[in-house]
C-alpha cells in the first residue's frame, strides 16, 4: 500500500486521536474480554457473566466504559439489557487481535 505523499497534520491529528482513545479503551484486559465475546452476536448481562467471569460490579462499570465510549449498543427485553459491538472500528481491531493472539482450534 503507497502511501500519500502528503499527509495534512490537521487530519492526522484527529486520527491519532480517535486511534489513541479506541486503544485506551481497549487495554483494559476486563473490556477487551467482553468485546472479544460480542464479536460473536448479541449477549445478555447474565450470559457475558457466565462466560467470561467478570462478576458484578465490575461487570457493569466495564460495561458503562464501553456503551459510554459508544463501542456497544444495547437492547433492553423486559427486564434484561442485551449487548452488540457497536463500532466497525473496534471490531475491525479484534479482528486483527484475535488473529494474531488466539489458538487455533
């Protein structure tokens, strides 16, 4: 891939910025397991609990990270709040982790 030989600083700036801010939310090993679940559909509360470990409350702080980093969406069904990945771009980046760090089955 060539790369452009001008790159306005402006918007590289701004780049690096948002880049900066997904990867701050992403180091923290709680929230990145929880992403790493969602890649694979929508989950309950209770279903992220049981698989990945994480227990109230930091379940639900991690949880408030992402949806107020806007990286999840949710959907509430009576009583239970179900969680989707809600940006191309953090999944498009747990893509690239997961095939990098994750055995092959």
């Amino acid at each position: 891939m060539a790369l452009p030989k001008h790159i306005d600083p402006a918007r590289l700036q701004a780049a690096a910025g948002q880049a900066c801010t997904l990867m701050k939310v992403l180091s923290n090993p709680d929230r990145l397991l929880l992403l790493c679940q969602m890649t694979q559909g929508e989950f309950s509360v209770g279903d992220l609990e049981e698989m990945t470990g994480i227990h109230q409350p930091t379940l639900s702080q991690q949880l408030t990270v992402l949806r107020e980093e806007r990286l999840v969406t949710t959907r509430r069904e009576g009583k239970q709040i179900f969680y989707s990945i809600a940006s191309d771009e953090a999944l498009a980046v747990l893509q690239v982790l997961y095939q990098i760090y994750c055995p092959k089955e």
